[in-house]
C-alpha cells in the first residue's frame, strides 16, 4: 500500500484574532492540539434486536503551546485572552496542518492559560480553549 503525503509537527500553526475577524499568527507555537466531540443520541426503540444511534451535537476542546516573546502583539493578546471576563465566545482560531491549505477555523474562549518559568529554560505558556458554534475543517 503506498503512502500518501506525510505531514509533520513543523508544518503546522496557529493563527488568533480576540476581535474574530483577522486572525494573525501566533509566533512562537510549539504545538496544539484540537479534540472534536460527537453527543450520541439513541434512537433504539422498544422490540429492537440492536441499539440504535445518532449523532447529534459536536463540540471541540484542545491548547496550544507558546514559548512566550513578549514583542509578538498578538502572542501577548492572546495569552492575555484568560483575562477577558466577558467573553462572548468570538475569538478567531485557525489551526494549520499544513501551509494555509490544510486547516480548522472556529469561532473559541480560552479557558485557562498555565504559566510556568525553569531557570535557564524558554518559558512556555499553555492556553486551553472550548469551541464555540460551527466548526470548520479543511483538512
């Protein structure tokens, strides 16, 4: 069986935008990661031999990973996002696979942001997010 193209971890970035319109990249990723989620509704009636399913609602959760420069505006916005106490679930991501070809765009609130600093060590911040609304995948 031949393989098809083979991507790798270097390939891929992160674009944010707080206002949800323009995302920029995000300089300095080192990785993220998206999980999307199907609810399962059953659909199994009375007298049935086998379970019935649907799906129904999805929803997706996942981080990403930065080594913080406090130069890069949109970095520093949006590790500063965790401060946004009204958030309306607006913010802009785009996830790369590859290049700009190959990606997953939604609209997200970042939920936490785990800061932490080793002595002699790049600092490296964590921002954990939930998508909010439709989903979009090319990939």
């Amino acid at each position: 069986m031949a393989l098809g193209t083979l991507y790798r971890g270097e390939q891929g970035s992160v674009k944010f935008d707080d206002a949800g319109s323009s995302a920029n990249a995000i300089v300095g990723t080192r990785s993220w990661s998206l999980t999307l989620d199907k609810a399962v509704l059953e659909t199994t009636a009375i007298g049935d031999s086998y379970a019935g399913n649907v799906g129904s609602i999805i929803s997706g959760s996942g981080s990403v990973e930065v080594i913080y420069t406090a130069t890069a505006s949109e970095t520093g916005a949006f590790v500063d996002h965790i401060n946004t106490a009204q958030d309306q679930g607006t913010a802009l991501f785009e996830l790369y696979l590859f290049s700009t070809t190959k990606k997953i765009v939604f609209d997200g609130v970042v939920t936490s942001a785990d800061f932490s600093a080793t002595v002699g060590e790049l600092q490296v911040v964590t921002i954990n997010f939930v998508t909010n609304g439709t989903i979009t995948t090319t990939v």
